[in-house]
C-alpha cells in the first residue's frame, strides 16, 4: 500500500477531477469503497484503489470503526472459502466530520454522502455461481449515518434489507438471480454472524 491517492484517469476531460488534496481540511476522511486489503495480490491492483473515484467523505470514526469492521468481516468470509459480489456507495448529502457537518468539501465540487451503504451476496466457491442461489444465500446489507457511530455499535447495528437499499438508491442488485428467489433473498433482513 502506498497510499498514492489521485484523480482517476479514466475520467473524460472535461469532468472535475478530485485529486488526493482535496479532502484536506474538510473533516472527513477518504472512505475507500473497496478497500486497500482485498486488492493485494498485485501493486497494480491496489494502486487502482487509491483513484478518488473509489472514495467518498466518509466520517473517520464510521470509516476506521464500524465500516472497517464490515470489510474485515469480508474478508473472513472470503478466506473462509467464499465467494462476495459486494456493491457499496453513498447516498444523499450531509455528514458529520471532525469539522462539523456538511453537505459538500472542495468547495461544493465533492458531495458528503448521508449515508452510506453496502449490499453483499455470499456463495460457497464454486462454478455457475448464478445458478447456485438460492432462497437461503446469505444477502448482507448496511446502511450507516455518515456520522459518529454511538458508543459500541458494531457494523450488524445497521443491517438492512438488500430491498430497502434498492428502493433508497434506485439500483437493483442481483438482476440476472430468478425473480423468485430474487425476491425472497432481498426481502430478507441478515441475521447471521458480525465477526
């Protein structure tokens, strides 16, 4: 990790490109979405995380907390043998940093989420693995105030339906499972373990 953080070259010209500086002073930190630590396996592929299209503003205390705490998680499951298609964003505007709160950084060119959120289905490892959901795949999702977590809250504190993040963000997950069994694993609320 070197914690090279820079505007995503990818993006066409003539959008704004936000630069590794530009969260300085603001309050918040650079929430990765994806995280450093799932992508090690090259240089390469941990240097594309530190593109600031992958970060939001994320509050220091939910992203070195309760967010990190997810990721880990994640990461237990994977090296418990699974497979994780994990999606995750911001939502709205307004959050809470070190300097109060928010609704933009850079002046006005960076949106502060509200909230943010992350759907995740997990599988065995295996082959065909749309084939291989069914009503009981584990879903997991969150949805977490982009402000100081309260004392000994954990990640499981916000779990939500994968639906309820469908009908916040307009996106819809899982779109190539069966609507039968599509419909009954988004529905669900997670209720297994948190570490």
């Amino acid at each position: 990790r070197k914690d090279n953080y820079i505007a995503d070259p990818s993006l066409p010209a003539a959008w704004n490109h936000i630069g590794g500086n530009d969260y300085s002073g603001s309050g918040f930190s650079r929430g990765h979405m994806c995280p450093s630590a799932d992508r090690l396996v090259t240089q390469a592929d941990n240097d594309s995380l530190f593109y600031m299209t992958n970060m939001v503003p994320q509050n220091q205390n939910q992203n070195g907390g309760i967010w990190e705490q997810l990721e880990t998680y994640e990461r237990t499951l994977a090296n418990n043998g699974n497979v994780l298609y994990i999606i995750s964003g911001g939502y709205g505007a307004g959050g809470t940093g070190t300097s109060g709160y928010a609704t933009t950084i850079d002046g006005g060119k960076v949106t502060v989420p509200a909230l943010t959120w992350k759907v995740i289905l997990v599988l065995p490892a295996g082959t065909n693995d749309v084939s291989r959901v069914t009503t009981s795949t584990r879903t997991i999702a969150v949805n977490m105030p982009n402000s100081d977590p309260p004392s000994g809250a954990n990640w499981g504190t916000y779990r939500v339906s994968v639906a309820s993040i469908e009908a916040l963000t307009g996106f819809t997950f899982f779109s190539n499972v069966s609507s039968s069994i599509n419909n009954v694993i988004k529905a669900n609320v997670d209720t297994g373990p948190t570490n």
